[in-house]
C-alpha cells in the first residue's frame, strides 16, 4: 500500500487546513497565518527533500553529507529558538552527545544497513527528537533561571558556587524537558501509531517488522534525548549553554 500524490491527496490536504484555520477563527487564536505559512513551508521542504534523498540515497558519502546538513539546521533551529544563538557549539556538544552513541548502536548491532535509503530516515527522526529535546531543556531551564534570580543569588550568599547555584534551579526541570519522549514510548501501539511503524506497513512489510523497526527508533530517541538532556543540563549549570543575558546576569 502507498498513498501516490495527486488530487485526493491535495484536497485532503486543503480541507484539513481549512479546519484548522476555522478552529482558529472558532476559538479566536492569534496569527492564523502561521497556519498557511507553515502549511507552504511543509509542502515546498518535502518536496524538495524528497527530491534530495532520490538524489543522494544511493550513495552513501552523498546521505551522510545530507545527514550532516540537517543536522547544522537543527542546531541553528533550537539554538534560535531558545534564543542562545550565540552558544552554538555548546548546543552541537549536547545534541551529538545524544546522537552519535544512538547511531552507533544502530550500526553496530546491524539493525539497520549502512545504506542511504535506511540511514536517512532512521536518523532524521532521532536527530528531530534529539532537537526537540534539547529545546524543551533549554526553554524551561532558562525560563526558570530569570524567574527564580534571586534563589541564585541566595544560593551563592551561602557559600554555593555558581555551578551549584544553577544547577539548584536547573536540575528539577530536566524531567520536565523528557515527559513528551516518555508518553511517546509508553503510549506507543496504543494511543498512538508512530511514523516508523506506519512507514514500514506502508512500505508492505509485515507487522512485526513495523513493530521492530518502531521499537527500535522509539529507544533510541529516548536514549538520545536523556542523553541530550543530561549534557545540556550540565553546560548550563557550567554557564557556558546560555544566553547573553543570563550569562552577562548570573556570575560568580
């Protein structure tokens, strides 16, 4: 089974945007125009990226390269998104501290071939995750550090080091950065039916291969993201993942 692009789909695709804008419109929600941005952007991207990977999934050097460039806009993404652009290569230490172990239990145990076609997909949605984690991490512990200011300043009048000081305010929020992964595993097969499973069903293979690919691919977005997450939590308690502002506020 496969669903081929054409005029079922494109009205699909319409009217769900229309229930989508009249939602917005239903329950008076601001800047239902992002709606129709994003909609575009989704179109024109898989478009393009489904020309990419027919390109370059045939060879190995090309997807790896492929591999690399989302990675680089997923590190500009959620640094631009935490607003900590300028701590970039602490976020790239975090995020490949997550993905790499996960890859490489991947290609070691053989799960998946070392082939384009099998790399792409599998690592797309790891790095995703990895990415949305590390937004989580960043966006909760930085909301906390400017609301909770004078705890860290409490923290060093009583003698704690500013890594301390942070990591007071930071470390109770890194569970909170790793709920949506661990309802994504818990629920998976029955609350939800993920992207890989359906994929491999799609693509005419058996349950139980959809079942083990998709086992697969949920633990290693769990392990990529715990691992993000701790590493993260630690730059940021080392003040070096922040942004100007509290890097200017919180000193020693």
């Amino acid at each position: 089974m496969s669903i081929d692009p054409g005029w079922p789909v494109a009205l699909a695709c319409v009217a769900l945007l229309v229930l989508t804008l009249v939602m917005y419109a239903v329950g008076r929600l601001p800047q239902p125009t992002a709606t129709l941005v994003a909609a575009g952007r989704a179109v024109v991207q898989l478009g393009l990226a489904a020309l990419v990977i027919t390109a370059v999934a045939r060879d190995l050097l090309l997807s790896v390269l492929l591999l690399c460039a989302m990675f680089a806009v997923a590190v500009f993404t959620t640094t631009r998104r935490v607003g900590a652009v300028g701590a970039w290569p602490w976020s790239t230490l975090a995020m490949l501290a997550g993905l790499l172990p996960v890859v490489a239990v991947i290609l070691l145990t053989r799960t998946v071939p070392l082939e384009g076609i099998a790399l792409i997909p599998v690592v797309g949605i790891i790095l995703g995750n990895t990415m949305n984690g590390h937004t989580l991490v960043g966006r909760r512990s930085f909301a906390a550090l400017r609301e909770e200011a004078a705890q860290y300043d409490a923290g060093l009048s009583i003698g704690l080091t500013r890594a301390q000081s942070i990591d007071e305010i930071v470390h109770r929020r890194l569970p909170e950065a790793l709920i949506p992964g661990l309802d994504q595993v818990r629920t998976a097969g029955v609350v939800t039916l993920p992207g890989a499973f359906i994929g491999v069903l799609l693509g005419g293979g058996s349950p139980a291969q959809a079942a083990a690919a998709q086992v697969l691919v949920l633990l290693g977005i769990m392990a990529a993201q715990t691992t993000t997450t701790v590493v993260a939590g630690r730059l940021i308690s080392s003040a070096r993942l922040l942004p100007a502002d509290l890097h200017a506020r919180l000193r020693p």
